[in-house]
C-alpha cells in the first residue's frame, strides 16, 4: 500500500528516504500494465513492460535509487535536448532559432501536419521529429560519425564516461523508419535541411540509439539543474544560457502533446523518449517545510509501457506523485 501523508519535518535520512521511494516504485509498477511497448521500431517490442526504475541524484549527496535500476535503454527522443544544446553551442542560438521555432505544437511527435496547414517558415520546436532533423541537419561534419562526435563528446564530459552506441537497435530503426524518412523529404522539399538527407537521417537514428541508463540522466539532469554547472567540479559545461533554453523547452515542449497536463500537474522540465526513459530536472528552490531535494536534483525514470501519447504510462504517474510529495514544482 503506497504511504500516505508524509511528515517531512524531521531529519531526511537516507534509509527513510528509501524505504518511502520503493513503495512508490511498488505501487505504480502496477500501472503499467495499462501501456503499450512502443511497436513502430521492432527492437523495442523486446523490452519487458512490467519494468519501471527511477534514479534521483542531489545536490547535496542524497540519492536515492528504486525499482529496475540496472536496466539500460537507448536515449530515443531524450536525445533531442543534447542534440539542441550542441548545435547552439556550435552555431550559436541566434543561428539555431532562426531556423526552428520555440512553440509547443499540440499534435503528436511524428506529424507534420502543422507544417502543411500552416505554411511554416520553420518546424514549431526542436523536439518534434520535424525539427529534431532540422536541428540535426545543423550539427557540423560531413559525415554522422563526425556530426555526433561532439555530442558523445558532452555525454562522456558530463557522465565521466562515453556511452555506446546500441546498433541493434540503430538498423531497426533505420530500417523501419518509413515516416520519419517521410517528414525527411517533406524538409527538403522545404528547403529546411542543412545536410544531405540521408547523412541527416542516418545521424538522427544513430544519436536516438545512443544506450543509457537511469543514473545516466540523472547526473545529466543535475547539471542542467544547475544551468550547465557540474557541482562536483565546479566547470560550466554548457553555456547558462543554453541550459536555460532547453530546459524552458522541456517544460513546455518534452513531453510529447501532452507537455501542457505534464508541466500543469508535475511542473518541472522533462523530455521523454519512446524507450520509456524519461530525463527531469528540479532546479533548487526555496521552501519552508524540510523537503528532500530543495538543493536540486536530477532524475532519471525507466518504463517502457507507454501511452497514447509515447511517454512512460507509469513513469509519469511516479513523477507527478513524487513532485507532489516532495514540491518540486518550479511554480
């Protein structure tokens, strides 16, 4: 049975901490036998639904871990926030938002309907698949190996280590990835991509394919909490000014066409991907109550049954219960 009111005004132990975390765990495991693994990419019906894990990551040493943990799962659409973060700091963010908008869409992450109704001069935002490979197409090199290579680069900055590459999972998708190819030629028609197409799109399955796990985006998370700073060393790893754009988008844009519930009822920067990982930031904040976590936090979540809108059935309900509990809201 999942704990009800909690008494934060006494000593946060780690112990105590814990033992509330797993009964959440517990308790919306059971959620997720009302999603669906993700199916338009083959390799991912593989993943077992029941699996939901979350890894929060403070400021101030307190961690907490819970559930799945040691499941790893590539980045999907996560990785469109670091793919944003790098063409800004390649291009700048004048260079990068003239060329894609900052608007939620309302409509799924696969459409492009918008673009045809409305006669955009730009994709809406850089975490629909339109603008993801508009942004994509930014990134310098001429092949995708070199167009990623500053990518891994601030992945292997940030996490101490380089993640790898799930190839398995990048020819599923690129084998399989027929609408995707579509909004491709819809962009080139338009004259939005800044690559060839095949490069583009080729670079674009390849960073979606790029494995982690929940500690992973926790400790990235944490950097954005705190504006690109990594606390341990004291470095500005992305510049303020673009950790603060992204995370503005994650609020408004990360969630799919369900960023507006998401930021109205959990209220923190988050980007989801059809894996079932979801990436949160809870940037420090003032409260009177003794709460865990006013210092800031990273969190990364687990849950491949997803729902009608692509992110984690169980995973947003874990969230929205923990940033009640916890007033983590920005709001």
């Amino acid at each position: 049975m999942i704990q009800g009111t909690v008494n934060w005004n006494t000593k946060i132990t780690q112990d105590w901490l814990q033992n509330y975390v797993d009964d959440w765990v517990t308790f919306y495991q059971k959620q997720t036998k009302d999603g669906e693994v993700a199916s338009y990419i083959p390799i991912l019906k593989e993943a077992d639904p029941k699996h939901l894990g979350i890894s929060i990551l403070g400021n101030n040493g307190l961690s907490v871990r819970s559930g799945n943990v040691d499941t790893t799962f590539t980045i999907q659409s996560i990785s469109k926030v670091f793919c944003f973060i790098v063409a800004c700091m390649e291009r700048g963010v004048a260079y990068v938002l003239d060329r894609v908008d900052v608007e939620p869409t309302g409509e799924a992450f696969n459409s492009i309907m918008h673009l045809e109704m409305r006669k955009l001069k730009k994709p809406f935002n850089p975490f629909v698949n339109a603008g993801a490979i508009t942004v994509t197409s930014m990134l310098n090199g001429k092949t995708p190996d070199e167009k990623l290579e500053p990518l891994f680069q601030l992945l292997e900055k940030i996490l101490g280590h380089r993640p790898s590459l799930n190839l398995d999972v990048y020819e599923s998708e690129r084998d399989s990835s027929i609408r995707n190819r579509a909004i491709g030629y819809y962009l080139v028609e338009l004259d939005y991509l800044e690559s060839n197409m095949d490069i583009t799109l080729e670079t674009y399955f390849k960073q979606c394919s790029i494995e982690v796990s929940i500690d992973d985006l926790a400790i990235i998370g944490r950097v954005l909490a705190n504006d690109g700073l990594d606390m341990q060393t004291d470095e500005e790893i992305i510049p303020r000014k673009i950790a603060r754009l992204a995370k503005a988008l994650m609020l408004t844009c990360g969630m799919y066409d369900a960023s507006g519930k998401f930021a109205a009822y959990v209220g923190i920067p988050a980007k989801s991907g059809v894996s079932g990982g979801i990436i949160a930031v809870a940037p420090p904040r003032v409260r009177e109550e003794v709460l865990p976590f006013t210092e800031g936090c990273g969190i990364g979540v687990y849950g491949p049954a997803l729902d009608n809108q692509g992110n984690s059935i169980a995973g947003i309900k874990l969230l929205k219960h923990i940033a009640t509990k916890w007033d983590l809201s920005i709001f």
